[in-house]
C-alpha cells in the first residue's frame, strides 16, 4: 500500500489549508520549485494520516533556526542568517511489520545583516517516534546552501527514506516522523 500526502501550500499562520495530492512520488525538485514559490508562512504537512500512513512533520518550534554572530544570541542586529523549513510531503510503504517512508522537505536560508556571501550548512535531525513518543529511528542531515549579497536567499531540498519494523498488533499511523534543525550549533538561537 503507497500514499502520498503534502504540506505544500499550508502554513501556520493563516496561510492556505493542507493538501494531500495524488502525485506519484515525493519529489525533490517539486519541493525545491514549491520552497521558491512561497510567501513567507511556514508550512506543516495536514494532521490527517492517510491510509495508515505515519505523519511527517516539523518538530514544534525547530521548523527554523536563527544564527547569531559569537557572544550576541538572540540580538537582532547580530543575524548572520536564518533557516527555515518551508515545506513536507511523504510517501509511505506499507508492509506486514515494517513501514518505509518516503519524506521529503524543503525551504531556504536567508541571509542576515552581519552575514556573509558563501555556503551555509546547516544540521537538520530526522526521527521516528511510536505511539508513546519514544525515538526508534533517528537520522542527522546537513543541508548546505550558497547565499550572497546580490542574491540573500539561497533555497533547498531534501528527500529521503526511512524504514522501522512495527510490532504485530500495531498501526503505522501511530507512529509519527519529525524534522527540525539542531539548535546544538554555535550561535543557534
């Protein structure tokens, strides 16, 4: 059994509702033309589980990340830039005892005043929780982005698969994928 669901084009703060979408696939490149193409809200994949399939989601408040000059966390006029999860979609394979889901995310990084022209890299973690909110599967990424002066925003995609066995007598839909930036870098905030 294959499902498919998208976050493309709903947002957090009044931006429009979540869709499911009957694509074929999560695509990267799809991911990467939506993150271009937003207006500035961020986006969360729709609370609904279809057809069994685990929710992907941006961990509450890691959907982006803000880092400051050493020694001036948190001060405005210190942002070297900001990364932001824009959008998710997942695709989802469903088996007697094991789930493997196809997740895909997106969005961009922005560069800051005290920014500098170059690649940025940023950790991003990926994990897989149960029913009761235990990790069973965890992965670290690193998304990496050229930004300049003439051109402040630099945008990503990410798609990737993850696989977990599931105990008899238990639903995927109980389980649920996370993403979110680490915080654990320098200057994070």
């Amino acid at each position: 059994m294959s499902s498919l669901t998208s976050g493309i084009g709903s947002g957090w703060f009044g931006g429009k509702k979540s869709t499911s979408t009957d694509a074929t696939s999560v695509n990267q490149d799809q991911l990467l033309d939506e993150a271009k193409s937003d207006t500035g809200a961020l986006a969360t994949i729709s609370a609904e589980v279809a057809h069994g399939c685990p929710r992907f989601q941006v961990w509450a408040r890691d959907g982006y990340v803000t880092i400051y000059e050493a020694g001036r966390v948190g001060d405005g006029l210190a942002v070297m830039h900001r990364g932001e999860i824009t959008k998710t979609a997942r695709e989802c394979n469903i088996e007697p005892g094991r789930v493997t889901v196809k997740y895909g995310f997106s969005g961009r990084v922005l560069l800051g005043q005290k920014g500098r022209t170059g690649r940025v890299s940023l950790p991003v973690n990926v994990f897989v929780a149960d029913a009761k909110r235990q990790k069973i599967a965890t992965e670290k990424a690193r998304i990496d982005v050229d930004v300049a002066l003439d051109n402040p925003i630099g945008y990503f995609s990410v798609v990737r698969s993850v696989s977990f066995d599931i105990p008899e007598g238990s639903r995927p839909g109980e389980y649920e994928v996370y993403v979110g930036f680490d915080r654990s870098i320098p200057g994070a905030g």
